[in-house]
C-alpha cells in the first residue's frame, strides 16, 4: 500500500468542507495535514467540530491562515472549499508550487470567460487556467482526471441534472431544445450562512422556488450539454427550497428526439433509453438505476456518494421522465470531489466513499 | 342577520374533516349539528380532537354513526368528507331529502362516467348526478355555484393548477398541448392513513416523485382545463411528498401560444399576462397575485384560504413560468368548500375565511 | 360597541412583533395605526410580510422609526416588542404622553433593579417605573391588569411554569424547596436572529439543552414563585432547544408537601390537587385541564393562546408531574399581549383571541 | 486476520434490524449469511431496503422464514431484532445449536422474572435463561461479554441514563433516591409501526410527553443502577417523543451525595465529579466527555456509536445536572450489540463502528 497522500483543506468550515473532512479522516490513502479557516484560525478541528471531537487527529489538527507556500510543502493535494471569485486567487499559487487542486467552487468550471462574468457578475480572476481545468465528473471525465492537476468539482445540481442527460443526448435520443428540469435542495445547499431567509422558522413548513429563471449553475450545465449535444443548448432549471438538511431531487421533462406514434414506437423507444442508460451507467460504481416500480427518494442516498436514477416514458404526453436523487453535499459536492482525487491520485475510485 | 345555517359534515376525522370542523365552528353563518365518524361514533369532538377541547360545543357534540335520514333531517347543507366511492352513496339519499351536499371527494368532479372509472377503477356509483354537479372552484363556477343542491369540491393539486392556467388558455395566450405541472405537497395530502410510506421517519428527510405519470387528480385538471381551452388538453403532472405538513407548491411550464421574437416581442407578451392575470383575479378575495420579486412560499399562505401566484417569462427559452402556492387542506380542500357553502347559502363569500 | 382602540406596535418586525400584528388586524376593538421598525421603515406590512399581503390595512400602513410624541398622539396603546434594555426607553417617554404601554420584553417584568443587573448584565434604565409596571399573566393579576397603565407581559417559559406552579404553592401542596422545571422549546423562541446557531440546518435533526444552569427568565419565574410561596423560592429550569417552529412544553418535577404514606394518602393528594387546579382554572377561558388520559401537546395548541395542563402523581417516587403546553408565541408572547390589551380596555378578555 | 464470522439478523425489517443490516454489512469481521423477515420473505436486501442496492451483497442475500436449525447451521452469530416476548423463543433453539445470540429485545435484560412480568404484562418465555443472559452494556460488562454466548443489548433510553449514572453511583458521589431523568427521542424509537400516533403530520410540530410515570424501560434502568449503588434504586423517568428522526437526549437532575455548603464545597464536589468521569470514561472508546462551554447535542452523534456526555453544577439549587445525547439506533441499539459482538468474538472493541 502507498503512503497516503497529504492532502489540506482550505475554507474548511462551511457544509461542503466539513463534509471533506469528515470523508477525509476516514479515507485510508489521505491524511489531512492542514485545514485553512480565517474564522476558526488556532482553534482544533476537534473545536469547531464536536461531531470528530473524538478523533485523535482532529484534536490535534489546528486551522491556520490559509498560505498558498506553506501549504504547499506540506499538502500534496489541496481542496479549496472557498467562495467563487477568491478560490481562483489561491489556486494559482498552489498549482506553481506544484500541487494538486480541486476545487469546489465555481471558478473553473466554466472553459469561457465570458460565461463566467455573465453569471458570477465579475471578471474571471484567472482565465488562463480555464482551459487547464477538468470538470471533476468522473462518469464523463474519467480519463481526464487520472493525472489531472486542477479539477473543478461540479456543482450540486448540475451533477443531478447532467448525469441523466449526458447519455441522453450522446446517443441522439432526446430533443437538445426541450429540457426542462426541476430540482428541490435541501437547506445545506445554500451554505453556513447566517442570513435570516435561511433561519430554522423561515425554511420548517415552507416550499419556495428560488433564482428564477437564471440561476448561476445553468453557466455550467449548459456548457456541459452543449459538450454532449454537439450543439448549444439552452434549457430551463427551476429550483426549489425545500425543509431537508441534505438532498436533492431532480425532476427532468424531455422529449424523444423522434416522437413515438404509437405503443410499439413507445415501447421501441423504451428499449433505447433502457439500453442507453445500462451502456453508460450499469458499471458506474455510484450511479443506481432503479428498476421495476422504484423512483428515487432523497432518502436512500443522503450520507452516501450514490445518485439514484430512474425514468418513465409517458403515453400520454409522448414525454420522457427521468428522475435523480443525491446527496448535495456528498455526490452533489464534498464526495464526488473525493472521487476525483481517487482518480488524481491512481487510486481505487471508491477509495474512502463506500 | 340570518338564522345560521344547520351544518353536518360526514366523515369527519381525517384531516380535510378535522379542518371543516374547525372552519365550522368558527363560521358565524354556520351552526354544525352534527359530525359521523364510524370509528368514533359516541365521543365528543372534544375527546376526539383535543384542540377543539375548550369550546363548549365541542364538548357537547358526539360523533354518530352517518345517517342520511338523520342528517337530513338536522341539517340544511351537508359536507361529505369520505373516500371516494363511498361520498356518491352517501349524496343520494341527502340530496333526495333535500339537503345541500358538498362532496369533498372525487366522486361528482367529472362529467364523464368513463373517465371516472378509468381514473378511479370502478364504476361510478350514481352516474346520474353527474350532471348536476357543480365543480367548486368559486373563481371559475361562481355563478353556478350560488344555488347550487350539489357541489363537487376540487382537489388540492387541481385547485393549485386550474387557477393559474384557466385564465391563460380562456384568453389563448398559452398553448394548450405542452403544459407541464410540477407539484409539492405536505404529507397532510395522503390523509391520516397509518401506512408506513406515511410514517414520520419515513417522510423527514425525505423527498420523493410518486403516482407518476399519470395520478388520479389528472382526470378532473383535464377536464376543467379542456373546457376552458375549449378543445382537449392533455398534461404533464408530477406530483412529489415533501417534508412539510401542509402545503402545495406548483410550477407550471408553458409555452407562449405565439412564440416571442425578440425582447419587444416578450415585453408585449408579459404586458399580455399582466393584463390577463389582473383583469381574471384582481378583484377576488383569496388570489393573491404577487409583484416585484416575489415568488409564491407557502408558509405565506398556510393557514389560510388564499392562493399565491406569480410568473416569470424566461427570454433565453421562451417559455413562461407559473407559480402557485396553498394550503392543501384550506384552499385545496375545507376553505374552498367553505367558500362554496356561503356562496350556495347566498352569504359573503369571504364569511368565516378571513 | 365601542370605536375601536387606536394602537401601535414598536419593532413590529420580529417573530413576536409579526404576531402582534396578526392579532391586531383581526381584532375588531383595535386599530393598528403604526408599526414602527428601524429597519423596514418606508416599507407596507404588506411588503415585509407577505402573509398580511391581501389585507388593504396592510398594502396601506407603512413601518416607521419609532417616534414615542408621534406614537403617543396617534394611538392610544402602545405594544413595545423590543430587545430588553431597549424597551425601558421607549416606555418612559410614551408613558409621560399618556399612553398605555405594553411592554414584551423583559425591562419591567422585575420588582428589584438588582436582580435585573444579575441576570440581564446592565443597569435597569427606568428602576423608577418598576414598582408601576404590572406583571400580565391575567390568571394571577387580572385585577391589577384592569386600567394598568405599564403591563410586563411576561416571557414564553415562565407563562408555562407559573400557571401550573402557583396555584400548588398558593395552597401549599407542594414544597417550594424542590421544584424542577424542564422545558422544550420551538425555534422562534430565539426570535429572528440571523445567527448560525438557528440556521434550519443546525437546528433540524438537532436537540440541544442551552442556558444552564441559570437562564434569565429565571429572575421572573422566582420572583412569581416567591410570591406565591409566600417565601423566597429557588428553581431548577433547563431550556431545551428543538427542531419546531412553535411551541414550548414543559414538564415540572414536584414533591408534595406532605409526602404521602400509602395508596390512601396518594388518593387524599390527587384529589386536592385535582381540587386546587379546578377551583384555580376551571373557570380561565384560556387554560385547558386535560382529563382521562389525555396529556399535553404542542400540537394542539399552537395557534391558539390556550395552555393545556396535564399531571400525574407517581406512587413510586411520590412525586407529582405538572406537564404544560403552550404556543411560545401566543400564549407565551403576543396573545398573552393581546389578552392584558384587553383587561387594560374593559374588553372581553377573549376578544380577538378565539 | 481471521475469516469473518458468519452472522444472522433474525427480524431484520424494522428500524433497528435495518441498522443492523447496515453495520454489518460493513464490518470486515462479520458476513452476513442470512435475515429473516416475515413480512419479506423471498425478497432480496436490496429489494427490501434501498439504500442497499448498490451492495452485489444485498443483491443476493434473500430474507428468509426464520427457522432456527437453519439459521443455526449457517450462523455462528444470530441478531434478534424482534419483539419482547417473541425473542425468547427463538433464542432458546439457538442456544442449544450452539450459537451465540445478541438480543436486542428486552427478553433478557432482567434478572428477575417476576419484574419482566410486572412491566411487560405477561409470563416470561424462557425464565431459566435469565441467569445466562450478560447485559450489553460494553463500559460496565466488558468482561463478561467476552465469551458471552447470551447478550442482551440494553434499550435506547437505558443507554443514556445508566451510562451518566453508573460511575456516580459506584463512587458514592450522589443520592440514589433523588434521580430524575427527562429525555428526548426521535420517533425512529417508536418502530416502523403504521400507527397513526407516528405519521408524519402528527408528530412534525408536536411535542409531547408519553408512557408516563412508567415506562416500561425502568425495569432494566432500576435493576442496573441498583447493582451499581448496592441498594434498590427507584427513579423517576419521563420520555418525550420530539420531530427527529434520530437521536435521544437525557438530562438528569441529581442531588449530591452530600450537600455541598459553599463555594469551596462546590468547587471540591466539581473536582469529584470530574474525577470519576475521567476514571471511568477517558479511555472508553464511544463516550465522549465534553468539555468547556459544550453541550450536548444529537446532531453531534447521530450517525456514529458515541454518546456525549456534559455536566453541570448549579450553585443556585446544589443540584449536579448530567445531559447525553446519543443515537438511539446506534450507541442506543445496533451499534452497541455490534460493540458486543466484537466483545464475544474476540475483535477489537471499535470494529465497524469507527
């Protein structure tokens, strides 16, 4: 067995970089030698956290200030769990001294400029690393991120929303104009932040929709369906806020790229989709297609790196109905961040998820 | 003031029931004389419902076995708060005694026997009435409503997309053949049944699409939609159990019946809107159409008898955004019937709702 | 009838001041004629609270910075839910124009400016008023609350540990030396404070003691207690935080005065117990003894300014268990607020509360 | 490393089998040979339980008709998450096959037949293995668990009383006859039961005492703290059902061995207190011993085997204040007879469980 890699966390104190601490500690082939917070500086992790409170090494680790070159000598990989605009600040010293970075903020997801300023409202802090940065979704970037060494984790919907489509418009099955998706988030989605909007009594017993009709991940998943398309592509997301700690359940209408005239053309169709999906999912560690009567529920995979998928064909409208589950902080962020490092690092995959 | 109107409901101890009590005795125009419940026949409304413990009233009226001899004989209008199937048996003989019925249940919302058996897989028990029924939904049947001997109260979901799409196709600004609706409910919408996919620990933290794609609500939102389309609609409906216990949030996707060209083209539709939304509800009492930046939540309207509507028009698809937000047990369900009865008893129609 | 009573409410914007404003727009003796809110001022009730937004009063009655001479000459009560300490500032100069002060917060709740500086860290700013202010649990001091011109309506915790409590000690049923009191509380009780410690996410899933061993309600619990024990009385009180918007339940550990010997000396007990809280309660239009089997629960009583009170003797331990429940914000604040509002105006003490 | 033991779970659909399921499912010492289930019987893990599906394990393993020379043929290990009263039975044939059983029922928890009978209303099954039976508590029992071939685990609420009190007791440092315990659990402690006491809508926004003055758990709370101070000890218990999924909180009111009269006294006990703790606690592997300004809360330990512990002295009263807070699935079921299990089969003590 390899040594582990040492691995630092900056911007650790937030939901996403909790979460990679928590899946770090626990991970056999890494071991946490730095955790950066401005607000927790000189505290332990087994402080700030009471949750890994018993853990010998949370005890003993302290949050620092983050400093690209010490962290640098001392991590192999870093994660940056920072907000968009200031994590690109930090990458690129990190990446001069030679380490590895991943990133969970928005600031590399995007390959244009251009479509960064027009949703994230500022100039891109670095844009010539756009084109050096992989988009850390393994089932699609896999061969990339074997030796990648900047990764940017997608965001927490995108993953829900480009996982089923992805195959979709690959194979030319689904209409690229016509999608539309709707998605529910539970609260951890929004971040630590102590704004009233997110207070226990203004989320408990209270559905809402939120950042309509433009919100900012739409950059991302439409960069990404174009990518698959072959083509641009526009579509429609509506999120919602919705009483759950952790969760996000993605509902997408499509319609079939030839429409179905009849039952035979239905179920002809059905046999392609179910074909599709087995060719790009059945050997996916953390994709479950769900069979027979079962549709997914945020449930079964909240605390786990697994995304559920399931789909229906309805006669009556002639649409496609395809559904997803996940974690938002695990698949839909912190986990899937160590699945690419996984890859970075020629490690098993499921290294530290399963 | 006029004598108050002697009420009975049937069926009183599920939730919708509960909330008619409730409604009742707080309704200076209604006087219940009595509530039937199989299951608690011979206790108090007291002892049945603790919160209704300290009006006297409620101390002193018992549940009794239903009766429709009985009831006709003590009430002037009956509510009917049974599962569907057994409403349209108890209807007969109270409308024979000359009784005023308004059906909570499914049982006389459509027109057509044979969507009802193909919706609700049995015969319709007294297709006859059919005809005779009115769908209570007060903002579209108003007229018909007052006078009315039977009174068939919408479902929640129906009620949360019926108003904000009859407008739009009535003025045939939308087009009627690509209409998605996307809906949230509360747990209180599977009634008080004790099955496990209804048990707290299995709905908390939980999110989940069910009844897809084709629920029973479809067959009664269809039909009120076609009518207002004046040619058939078919819809797209995904219901979801969310985590809240009352509550329905729905998104509605539509597609402008002209599509827009340019951003002149939009500024006239959306004027179109406007002008459709405020000339069908600016005047009703529980529509609540909202401005500014405001999106519909429901913890805003729960409680309560209103209705929340806003819209947003997406340049980038072409596409309009509807939103509504309810209680699923007031005006999804006990309010509107409520609003029904003062309207068939020729009283303020806000009477016992503000 | 009377014209109704012109009233304002100071720092209407937080979770009691909302509900103040509730009870004020559907109370047909009071008309809200200021809010007033550093704040939201400019803004209508109706944009800071959508709930209110299809009231006309509320699209027209705009917040304003607090201005105790144009307060005092526009209505004639004044409700204050401000922070402590802050509250004493607005009362004095609103008292001097001749207005009635209703105070929700903790600045006039004590008799002793000492003990105010023990518990709340900071010299009382008006010790003068204290001996003026009368304490508003109507059950204990309706008389004295009859044309008071200064009402410290008192907090959520101690409403639900003095109403069980101080008709056991008036009669000497129980020692005053050994009461513990173990409290629930929903997340309102915190107010509207963006802090993280109440965020949805820290709060749900979570159940928390806070405050030991010494929360500053205790200073009002013991002071009330003292009066009613006719001596100095000490109490435990642990205040629990967990996941409910509204709500506190309390449960309080007792022992008899006299400890009982047998079966027979148990009976004798119960039955004066049973006594004392008829003839304390039976009578109080918002106090709900439970009977039979029946114990308190939130639920039941949320939205509503009801208490339920439950106990139970146990022959094991030979203690006695009082169990309350109770809406934080109604009984515990605002309809508390609203039943003081109308002893003070010769109402019935009921108005605009059933 | 020695091959993993080959275990069974015996009624494995309910909320603690399914912990179990998972636990095991995940322990490296451990193979999951058979579950058995009534209800399921035929179906696979995987079928039964989503969160499994993505286990090729949970894809194979089918419930079964539980039958004890099967189970004992293949199992040297056999779980039984059954009913009180149904356990029993199954253990006997177990027994005599030479397996070792882990009980999470309370069939063997008591020493004492008579008081089984006093508290679960009916004879005893098997009184002759009452003796037999070791007490699954790890901090207390730990060398008589090893090699144990009867274990039977402790209930949810016992775990977080005994585990506070059991030190204090054995030291002298307080009064056994002055105990109170008021605790807190989520509804996943009631059992999947389709009651209609635990649907979502009645227990979400409610809080509420139950089974009071006796629970049934007392039996073994009383048995054990009596061995522990070397007298019968009778306490006072008083659970209460609260919105969370997961998770119990205790807070026990105690009073000092002997009064403390002064600061000095105080601080003297504190130093006591803390003592004993550490002795007792510093080395044990799930309890972990908050300290500073800490306390308790479930959030912290849901999910993992640990139970917090905090302690407070309160001048004021001359009461000592003990909260935990624990998972009641976990260190309160599951987790602890997977810590037994590791006890009776020679492994370390944390497997699986860190």
């Amino acid at each position: 067995m390899k040594a582990p890699a040492p691995v630092a966390v900056v911007g650790a104190s937030g939901y996403s970089g909790e979460e990679l601490v928590r899946l770090l500690l626990a991970h056999r082939h890494a071991e946490l030698v730095a955790v950066t917070s401005r607000q927790y500086a000189g505290q332990t992790l087994a402080q700030v956290f009471p949750r890994f409170a018993s853990d010998p090494r949370a005890q003993k680790l302290r949050f620092s200030e983050p400093n690209a070159e010490l962290l640098a000598r001392a991590a192999h990989v870093v994660f940056l769990a920072l907000p968009h605009g200031v994590a690109a600040e930090y990458a690129l010293p990190l990446l001069r001294h030679g380490c590895v970075v991943i990133d969970l903020s928005a600031d590399f997801r995007l390959r244009n400029a251009a479509v960064y300023k027009e949703f994230y409202g500022q100039d891109h802090p670095a844009p010539e690393l756009l084109g050096k940065a992989v988009y850390g979704l393994p089932e699609v970037y896999r061969e990339a991120l074997r030796g990648a060494s900047l990764v940017a984790a997608p965001g927490c919907y995108p993953t829900g929303i480009l996982l089923p489509l992805i195959p979709l418009l690959r194979a030319g099955l689904i209409r690229p104009d016509a999608i539309i998706a709707d998605a529910l988030s539970g609260v951890t989605g929004a971040g630590r932040k102590a704004e009233p909007d997110y207070l226990f009594a203004e989320c408990n017993e209270s559905l809402r929709p939120y950042s309509i009709p433009k919100h900012r991940h739409l950059s991302e998943i439409e960069q990404e369906l174009s990518l698959a398309a072959g083509r641009a592509v526009v579509i429609q997301f509506t999120p919602h806020l919705v009483p759950v700690n952790r969760g996000i359940l993605t509902t997408l209408y499509l319609a079939p790229a030839v429409p179905f005239k009849d039952a035979a053309g239905a179920s002809a169709f059905a046999n392609q989709i179910a074909d599709c999906y087995r060719a790009a999912y059945a050997g996916e560690p953390f994709v479950r297609l769900l069979e027979g009567k079962a549709l997914p529920d945020t449930k079964n995979v909240v605390g786990t790196n697994f995304i559920e998928l399931a789909w229906r064909l309805d006669p009556r409208t002639g649409r496609l109905l395809v559904m997803s589950a996940q974690d938002n902080l695990i698949k839909g962020a912190s986990g899937q961040a160590i699945q690419c490092f996984n890859l970075v690092c020629g490690l098993a995959e499921t290294a530290g998820l399963l």
